[in-house]
C-alpha cells in the first residue's frame, strides 16, 4: 500500500447516513493520512495503533457508512464488535482499547495478547482518531518552554539552547515548539527518514551532517540572535554523553524518544535500526535488556547535565521509570512536565483542546482563528497561540487546531462554530476533541498525576467516571484506553469526540459534554486540594460537592 492511498476525504459529500458517522470516518482517514507507518495502522508513539488489522478497520468503515443515527457501533482493542440499536442522543461508537486487568496488565501479557491478535493500543489519540500529526502536542511542549524561560530566563529564551530527542509522532513538535518559543533546539533523532519527514511538513529547519556541524549552526544562531532548530541524526545515549564530554551546556534538556517501549520503540546504542527491527522478532529479551542499558546511560546524562545547571525535565515517556529499573536510583530527581509546569492550567480546566474542519478546507481554520482572536482579545495567551499558530504551524492532514482553553471558553467556541455551521460561514461541520492527558480524563502516576497534593496519583476512577459522563452528556464517539507495551498497566485515559453538524441537536451535544467535562476535570483537582479549582468552582458556580 502507498502513502498516497491514506488520504482525507474533502468537500460536503457523505457516504454515511449523516455527519455523525461521516465526520468519525473523515477522522480514522486522518489519523492515517498523518500516522507514522500507516501501513500497519500505526499512528505513533511505537505502536499506537488506529485499529487492530485491516480487515477491522475495513468493519469500522463498513459500519460508519451503514449504520443509523440511532446506532452504536461498539470497538474493542480496534476491532468493531457490534453495531445495537440505542437512541439517537447516544454515542455513535464506544470504544474500550488496551484495558488489561490490573495484576496481567504487564508489558509481556500485553505483547501476547498484541501478538495474538486479541488486543492493540489506542495510544491516546490513536486509537480513537483524535490525532491531529505532530501539532497536537506543540502548544503544551510551547507552554512548557514558555513557563520555563519565565521561570528561569527572565522569561527570554533568545540565545538558549534546548537539548532534546526524538522526532517521532509526538516529538516531531518539539523543533516547531522551540523556535516558537525563541530558544535554538537540538534535536537527536536515531531515524534519519524523520529528520528528512520533519523537514518536509516545515517542523524542522536543518539536518546538521555531524556533532561539529549542529554545534556550529547552533553557535552561528545564537551570535546571530536567531531562534532555530536543527536535526541531528545519532543515537541519544550516544549524543547526550559526548556533549557532556566536550563541556557543552545546554540551557534546557528533555527527551521525547519512545522510551515506554523497550522493544517496538527505543532503539540501543550500538544498534541499527534494521538489527534493532530483527531482534524484535529474534531476542525481544535481548533487545530489551539493551534498550535499559542505553536509558540508564542517556538518563544519567541528563542527571549530569542537570548538576551542571541545564533545566531538565521529563517530557512524558516513561524514561526515568526506565532508567530507575535500569538501576539510575536518582532518575526521579528530573522532574514531570506536568507537575513543574502545566498543573495550575489543569487545576483551572485548561488543557489541549482542538478542533479539526472536517470539510478539509482551510478557509474553516482560518475563519475559525479569525473569531477566537476577536472573541479572546482580552486574553493575551489565546492570541499569542492563534496568531503564532495560524502563521507558522503547517497543516498536516484535516486542517486542525489546538488550542489550551478552560471551563466555558472550549463550550463558548464550539456553540459558535456550530452557529457557524449552521449559517454557511463555514464549508463545512467541525469536530471538537481533546488530548487524553487532560484535567479530568488521566490516572497515570509517572505522568499527569505524579505527586497529586492528596496522593491520589494512581486511582482510575476519574477517566472512568470521564467517558460515563461523556456518554451521559451525548458525546459522538467515547473512548476508555489503558497503556500497551511499556506502559501496560501505568495508566487510564479517556476520549471525547463531538461533530458541530451545525443542528440544534449538536447544541446541546457540545453543550453538555463539553461543559461537563471540564466541570469534572477541575472537580477533580478541587478534590486533590488544588486552590486555582476552589476559585475556578466559584467563578464559574460548577456543582461541586465539597466534603473536604
Ligand atoms: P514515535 O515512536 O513516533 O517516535 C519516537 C522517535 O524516537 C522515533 O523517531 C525514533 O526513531 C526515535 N528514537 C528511538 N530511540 C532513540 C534513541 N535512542 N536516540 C534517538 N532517537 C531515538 O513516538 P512519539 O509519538 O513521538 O512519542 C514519543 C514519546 O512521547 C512516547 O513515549 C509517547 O508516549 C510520549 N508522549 C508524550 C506526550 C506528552 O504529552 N508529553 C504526548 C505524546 C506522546
């Protein structure tokens, strides 16, 4: 199969009974269109998968084009399982991906079952078609670097230099996100064909051929004043320590390889990619002992770097969990992007809340901006993300946006967009989602819950108590995901998907379930003791039942 065949659909002809199924099918497509390897349904993050195999995507597609308004396909671990007859204020898919019971939910159960074909993960956004390419992490991995240059560079990162890795599904923001945010960004990346991908969609600006030559251009860009990011190809436990090795002293160091997986996704120093892929098959043990001995060097680099000064955190790819059972006692010391820098933005409901026109037209987006910017004016931090967003962030697949919004301002949006819709302002329906790693809608210890102020870090019942109350408020497609591979058994999520069709039917849909989950996500850190969640609860009268 080639690239060309993963396309999107565009235009307002359906091939479904209506704009529910329609707009849900146009998503799968998209997460295709802009997935790592396409070919093995894989989206990102290893082994992220949009569906089990391809005669169960052909099923999902199947359904979306039969089924009726008053319909509810049910999708386990990507295979489609039934389509029953509901309502027509019920979820038009439900989807539960990767939930394995608590003492089996290891990495090696998981692989079984994956190789048995029984079961595959959703990652977060994967799974569910929520995945809009590399964009949909780079507000928060810009927020972070943001939050950073205020916390320790008087809030300029001009001249600064930001170490990282990986340029992946997810990673492949993080050039983007630091030349946004001024600073010059290294990027080490095993896989010379992301490099050359990363350029291509315009996340990337230069593939450095050497060490000597990425030190150059970054020098050349501080001199210069320039914000810049450059790609070079190498092996990060290889990189990271030879930096340290030659005195240079990275303002800022993080790392988003694939480090949850130690099979399908970190790759060893010492191995190509292909010997890496065949051991896979040959000595996955083997294989996997190499991958915690090069996170145990590559971790301890950061700690280094970390004595020396740099600011260093964990980007949320379970790598100090890695390299702590690889022996690194003190990776712990890094600290969770979440909890050092975005928590008080989720303790107030906001989070990475997106919208992708499913009509494939670009005007959409662009109007779309036009009314956030006029509707937001008072609110610099929506302005700065629009305006940089709308003039530097290329479109990759749908034309999609994201954008960090709270309690009452995501609803406000959609209830307009859908006015929008109804009126002909845009081509189009429009479909609002959000990022797993939300308020209320994430239980992982190692990641959005690390050190909750009650201790409450490891406990899955608000993603759980998330998709009920999605599926209470009418949302169009539900999803309940746990992790696979490496993170088997390290957390609970859940998604939403609701389509502004522009009726009055999706009024209330977007109402309700937008409403409702951001109530419950700041509930949640009022409960954990957060004080932004008390004021945010007062000013906004959400129901909360304080027993504190
Ligand atoms: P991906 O599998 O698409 O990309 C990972 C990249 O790392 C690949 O390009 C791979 O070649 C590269 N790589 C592997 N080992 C390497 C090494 N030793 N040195 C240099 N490069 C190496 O994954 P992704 O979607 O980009 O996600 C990356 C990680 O970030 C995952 O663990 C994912 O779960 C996590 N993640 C975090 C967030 C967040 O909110 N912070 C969001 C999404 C994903």
């Amino acid at each position: 199969m080639t690239m060309k065949e993963f396309g999107v659909t565009s235009g307002g002809n359906l091939r479904c009974r209506g704009w529910r199924q329609e707009g849900l099918l146009r998503l799968l497509e998209n997460v295709l269109s802009v997935g790592e390897d396409p070919a093995n349904l894989v989206v990102y993050a290893a082994l992220g998968k949009a569906a089990r195999d391809w005669p169960s995507h052909d099923a999902i597609v199947h359904a979306l084009t039969t089924m009726h308004d008053d319909e509810t396909l049910i999708v386990q671990s990507g295979k489609p399982i039934g389509v029953v007859k509901t309502h027509e204020r019920a979820p038009i898919v439900i989807m539960a991906n990767c939930n394995i019971v608590g003492q089996w939910a290891k990495a090696d159960e998981f692989y079984r079952l994956e190789q048995d074909g029984l079961i595959c993960w959703g990652g977060l956004t994967a799974g569910d078609w929520q995945y809009i390419g590399s964009q949909g992490v780079i507000q928060g991995t810009y927020e972070i670097f943001r939050r950073i240059a205020e916390q320790h560079f008087n809030g300029d990162l001009t001249g600064r230099l930001i170490l990282t890795s990986g340029l992946g599904g997810m990673g492949g923001a993080q050039p983007l996100a630091g030349r946004l945010a001024g600073a010059i960004i290294l990027c080490v990346e095993v896989d010379e064909s992301r490099i050359k991908r990363r350029i291509e969609s315009g996340y990337l600006q230069d593939q450095a051929t050497d060490l000597d030559d990425a030190l150059r251009l970054a020098e050349q860009a501080r001199a210069a004043g320039e914000a810049r990011s450059i790609g070079l190809c190498g092996n990060a436990a290889d990189i990271f320590p030879e930096l340290l090795h030659r005195g240079v002293a990275p303002d800022i160091v993080t790392d988003q390889t694939s480090a949850h997986d130690l099979i399908y996704g970190y790759i060893p120093r010492g191995l190509s990619i292909d010997e890496a892929r065949a051991m896979r098959q040959s000595d996955p043990g083997g294989l996997s002992k190499l991958s915690l001995a090069s996170i145990a060097r590559h971790v301890q680099a950061m700690l280094d770097f970390r004595e020396k000064g740099s600011v260093v955190f964990d980007n949320g790819n379970l790598i100090r969990t890695q390299a702590q059972t690889a022996g690194v006692s003190s990776a712990f010391d890094i600290p969770i992007f979440t909890e050092a820098y975005l928590r008080p933005l989720f303790a107030r409901g906001i989070g990475p809340f997106r919208w992708i026109a499913l009509s494939n037209d670009k005007n959409d987006l662009s109007r779309i901006d036009d009314y956030l910017l006029k509707t937001f004016s008072d609110n610099p931090s929506v302005v700065n993300w629009i305006t940089l967003a709308r003039q530097h962030v290329p479109v990759e697949g749908m034309p999609a946006r994201i954008a960090w919004l709270g309690h009452g301002d995501r609803t406000k949006v959609a209830l307009a967009v859908n006015r929008m819709v109804r009126e002909g302002v845009l081509s189009g329906p429009v479909a609002f989602t959000r990022d797993h790693l939300d308020a209320g809608a994430m239980a992982h210890p190692n990641i959005m819950t690390e050190n909750m102020k009650d201790g409450s870090d490891a406990i899955a019942d608000w993603p759980l108590l998330n998709a009920m109350l999605a599926c209470s408020s009418q949302a169009d497609l539900v999803a309940i995901h746990s992790g696979g591979g490496g993170y088997a058994g390290y957390m609970t999520s859940a998604g939403v998907t609701t389509i502004a069709d522009g009726s009055s039917e999706a009024d209330e849909r977007l109402s309700l379930t937008l409403t409702n989950d951001t109530s419950l996500g700041v509930m949640r850190y009022a409960d954990a003791g957060y004080s932004e969640s008390f004021n945010e609860i007062q000013k906004s009268n959400i129901p909360y039942i304080n027993l504190r």
